[in-house]
C-alpha cells in the first residue's frame, strides 16, 4: 500500500508539473535561413517626471489623450473621464472595455490608487484588470499597509491565486502592471482544451508564474469554464473608487509567435566517387565518408552531411555548412566551414 501511495503521489506530482516550450522541430540547430526575428523599437520607462511609452509593435489603448479605444461593456461611450493624462474610474459608471478583442497577449498599464486613502479591506482602492470580457481578473487593490484576504489582494488572480509577494507602493504612487495572457482554447464540442494561464509582475517583480487557472475569477463560487472566442476584450473594473490608470498597451502575442513554414532545402545523392574526393584531413577537422554522406567532427560532435550542391554539404541537425574549393586539375585544396554565421577556411592537408 505505502509504494502504491508513493506512485500516485509521484504520479499527481508529475501531472502538475508545468510545461516547457520545445524547440520548433521544422528548424535545424543555428539555421541560417530561419527568419530573424523582427526588430521592435522598446519603449521609454514611466519615471516620476514623465509618463512612458510603448514599444513600436504594440497596439496603444491610452495615451493619455482620448478614450477612443474603449467603451462600455455594451459597447456605448464610457462615463470614465481623464484628467492630466490618466483615465479614471467614476462611481456607477460601470466597467470600461477595449473596442478591439485580444487573444495572447502582453498587457501593459499603470494605475495609483486614491490618495489620501479611504476605506480598508476590499473597499481601498478597488478595481480589476480583466481578461476573456469580464472573466479572468488580475485584482487592482491598495495593499500599502491595508489587510484583506490573500486571493483578494493586489496583484492576486482573484479568488484563485495570491501574489507571490506584496510589492504595493503608497497611495498615489504609480504602479505598473506587465501580464503576460494566453486564452483559453475548446474545441468544436465546446470542451476546454487548455486552460488560460498568466504571468504577471508588479512594479518589475514576479507575482504569478504562469499560473493555471480553474475557470473565471469569482467572489464566492468557483466557477467551471464555458466556451467562448479566444479572443475577447480586455476590461478595467468599476467597484465603486476612483482608482486611475495611464500608459496602458497591449501586445498581441498569437501574431508574434506564428513561424514561416520552414523551406525545402535542396538535397542530391553523389556517387562513392564524387564523395571520396572530399575524404580528408582540414587544419584539425578530418572528413571522412560514411555511406552516402559525410562526416566531421566539429566542435566535438560528430555530424553527418548531406550534399545540397557537387561541392556544398550541411549538417543533418545543425546548421553547419561546408563547401569544399578546388585548384589546378580540380583538386580540392581547401574546405570552407561555418556554423551558423561567419566562415573559417582550413587547408587540405592530406
């Protein structure tokens, strides 16, 4: 019995383990012809003096200038208003959505609770940042000395999981939230696929590691997930304080991650004769042939070789180049090696 509890401890232990990203199986180690990843212009850090920016990729949804980019939740104008480049909230007013609907995403925003300080608990500074509509809520709250329940505070996802740490600046100050959202999936039949999951930092510091969440956040009901579109608005909550939010933008993160389909890379068979005349020894590489390929030991690893080209070879599991020149009467004098960039040519020397 004692080794039957230690296999389904183990075996539980295991099954909520988290997952890691793989390496994309369509590319080789190092693979030259593997696109670079786009350049994107960073954007300026938020300072006392002087609000931030976004990065060059990123969809702004405040600029401190209109509200433009959002509504209600029945999609009417928001009673919300802005003062000095921040919006904030108005009692009654309702929650404030996004026009547009986001899927994956990295959201960035800045938001100051009420100063001087009212209320304690859940009524100090209250509101949310939503996920899925009005689903899946990160807590905005002032925590600065102010006790509440531990899944109900700052930076908590609400009702599921505490913050990791409580980093809550004074009332008034700015703080910054960066969240990192990947949506529910279901399938056809309406059944969950994957749950969503977040991570999340707080004035720079972790407070949810890629958390996995059991369904939408509530008050005082664990609810189950219902199907809905991957992608939905991003919602800021109304409970009832003038909480204020500034520099808020979001980066859609479904469009980044979506890879070229690899190229098909041209591939020849050469005859023992042809393979043969590359056999040899290269400053401190030696090349042999084995079968209808290839191989050379570089860096260590023994690769095997495939022929793209008479005289141009690459590496099955890496992007290791070589291309092998020739002099008079077309024998081949030296090989030119690389491994990813850059080149490095090596005599022949027997």
């Amino acid at each position: 019995m004692k080794n039957k509890s230690a296999l389904f401890a183990l075996a539980t232990l295991l099954s909520c383990a988290p997952t890691f990203a793989q390496p994309d199986p369509n590319w080789i180690d190092h693979d030259r012809a593997r696109p670079l990843p786009p350049v994107v212009t960073p954007g300026a850090v938020s300072t006392p003096e002087k609000v931030g920016s976004a990065p060059s990729d990123a969809v702004v949804l405040f600029d401190g200038k209109d509200l433009s980019a959002w509504a209600d939740m029945q999609g009417n104008p928001t009673k919300w208003i802005i003062r000095d480049g921040y919006m904030e909230c108005v009692k009654g007013s309702g929650y404030i959505r996004t026009v547009q609907d986001f899927g994956d995403c990295q959201l960035h925003v800045e938001w100051a609770t009420p100063s001087p300080a009212h209320g304690e608990g859940q009524g100090r500074g209250n509101s949310g940042v939503f996920f899925g509509r009005d689903r899946y809520e990160i807590q905005v709250l002032d925590c600065y000395g102010n006790k509440t329940y531990a899944d109900g505070s700052a930076g908590s996802i609400y009702g599921q999981y505490p913050p990791l740490v409580n980093v809550c600046r004074p009332p008034g100050e700015w703080q910054t939230y960066d969240i990192i959202y990947t949506a529910p999936r279901f399938g056809a039949d309406g059944k969950l696929l994957s749950p969503a999951r977040i991570t999340a930092f707080q004035n720079g510091v972790l407070i949810q590691n890629n958390v996995e969440l059991t369904g939408p956040t509530s008050w005082i009901n664990r609810a189950p997930y219902s199907p809905h579109p991957v992608k939905q608005p991003i919602a800021f909550q109304d409970h009832g304080n003038p909480v204020r939010f500034r520099n808020v933008w979001v980066r859609e993160l479904d469009k980044a991650n979506t890879q070229p389909i690899k190229p098909v890379r041209p591939q020849i068979t050469l005859s023992k004769e042809q393979l043969e005349r590359f056999v040899g020894k290269y400053g401190n590489i030696e090349v042999r042939r084995d079968g209808d390929n290839l191989t050379a030991t570089i860096g260590g690893v023994k690769l095997t070789f495939f022929a793209e080209t008479p005289t141009q070879f690459r590496a099955s599991t890496t992007d290791v180049q070589l291309e092998f020149k020739t002099g008079a009467g077309d024998e081949v004098t030296e090989m030119v090696w690389s491994v990813g960039e850059g080149a490095n040519t090596a005599k022949r020397s027997k």
